[in-house]
C-alpha cells in the first residue's frame, strides 16, 4: 500500500477513536479540556504567522502544542474546527474590552487624536491576527466564524449607544414605530465585516487608526438626527 494511503488511513482511524472519545471524555468545562484547547488554540496562532491557515496541518499543530495527534483529534475535527474555536474565543474576549472601554477623552477640550478607540481596538485585533481572519473572513472562508463576527458586532453596536440619538432627537422607545435600534445595529455589523475583510484581503494597507478616522463619520450618519430628511416632490 503507498504511503500516502496508509497515512490518510491512519488519520481516518484517529478520527473515527476521537469520535468515540468525545461520548465519554471529561465535560468541555473541564480545568484539563481547557487547558489542552488553550494550548491548541495558541499554537495554531502561532503557526498562523508563519504560514497560510491551508498549509497547516494537524501534525503541525500537535508537534507545536507539544502533544500526541489522537489529543488533538479529542477536541477537534481537524484544523479548520480548531481555527474556528481559536477565533471566535478571542473575538469573545474583544467584545468584551471593547464593550468595557471607556471612550471618554482625558481632556474634552483638546481635538481627540482616535475619534473611536473601541472601533480602533476592533481594526487592531483582525490586523493582529491578519493571517487567521484572511483565511476564516475570505471568499472561501468559515460561515461560522462570519457569523459569529456579525452577532458580536450586532449586539456590541446596539448595546453600547454608538447609535444614539444625536443632538436633541428624542430617542426611541421599544415600541417606537420610527427608527427600531436593531436595523442600525445589524446595518453596522455588516458594513463592519465588509470593510473588515476587504482590508484584509488587501493586506491592511491602511493603519488601525487610519480604518477608524474613515469608517466613523460613516458610523456617524446612521444615527438618528443627523440624516437630512428626504423631501417630497410637492414639499418645496
């Protein structure tokens, strides 16, 4: 039997054990799971500087984690999944900064030098891990993972008061029929992604700072009270 086959067979057997493993391993809030997860997880971003998330296998995360390949295949199908997971807990982890930040200026006074620190936070995080987001964020890319970008950015505009009311429109209630918070927040999010990962795609030409000062008059016109009205045509 060629080689090639035989090794695509064994890993096809370590899966088939990993699947039976999982029905009867310790629970995923095991101290020891997440320790392991952590560690796959940290090597997988390290290699992911190195070279692109495809060239990856899962020897090479195992050989950097420093563990056995059936351990890995324990908690992951296989480097996509363990991708996945990597990204979706540190953006967890940066909502949950962003969402915390105080964005007040130290001096009000004083013209502010990042008009949105929370925003430049965001750009910074995917220019940090470009080689990762490119790969999960991209045409061919991981649906999980853009979904999981587009619900934490969703719930990150709606909650944190970004789309306020400007100036002295009165803001809207739940039950207000005029401008529910949601269709914003969700409007945000996608163009977000969008811009996101095209400046991605295109190598982060631009700073984090530099992505911020262009997206945040943008951000800026969906909140209420700063649109001009539309007229009628009978209204002049």
């Amino acid at each position: 039997m060629p080689a090639g086959i035989r090794a695509g067979a064994r890993e096809g057997r370590l899966r088939t054990v990993a699947v039976t493993r999982k029905s009867s391993s310790a629970p995923p809030g095991d101290r020891r799971v997440r320790r392991t997860q952590a560690t796959l997880q940290r090597a997988l971003i390290d290699l992911v500087q190195e070279r692109d998330l495809s060239q990856i296998t899962v020897a090479d995360v195992a050989d950097r984690a420093d563990v056995s390949r059936s351990t890995f295949y324990d908690h992951y199908q296989d480097v996509h999944e363990l991708a996945e997971a990597a990204s979706t807990s540190m953006l967890d982890d940066l909502f949950g900064f962003v969402l915390a930040l105080d964005t007040a200026p130290a001096h009000p006074a004083d013209p502010p030098q990042d008009p949105d620190p929370a925003l430049t936070a965001f750009f910074a995080h995917f220019a940090e891990h470009a080689g990762l987001y490119r790969s999960l964020l991209g045409p061919t890319g991981s649906a999980r993972v853009i979904e999981h970008v587009r619900r934490r950015t969703t719930a990150a505009a709606h909650h944190s008061g970004r789309l306020a009311p400007a100036g002295d429109t009165p803001p809207q209630t739940a039950g207000s029929p005029g401008f529910p918070p949601d269709v914003p927040a969700a409007f945000v999010a996608g163009a977000l992604l969008g811009v996101a990962a095209d400046w991605l795609q295109r190598g982060c030409p631009r700073t984090p700072l530099e992505m911020t000062i262009l997206t945040k008059p943008l951000l800026i016109a969906l909140r209420p009270g700063t649109g001009t009205p539309p007229t009628s045509p009978g209204s002049e």
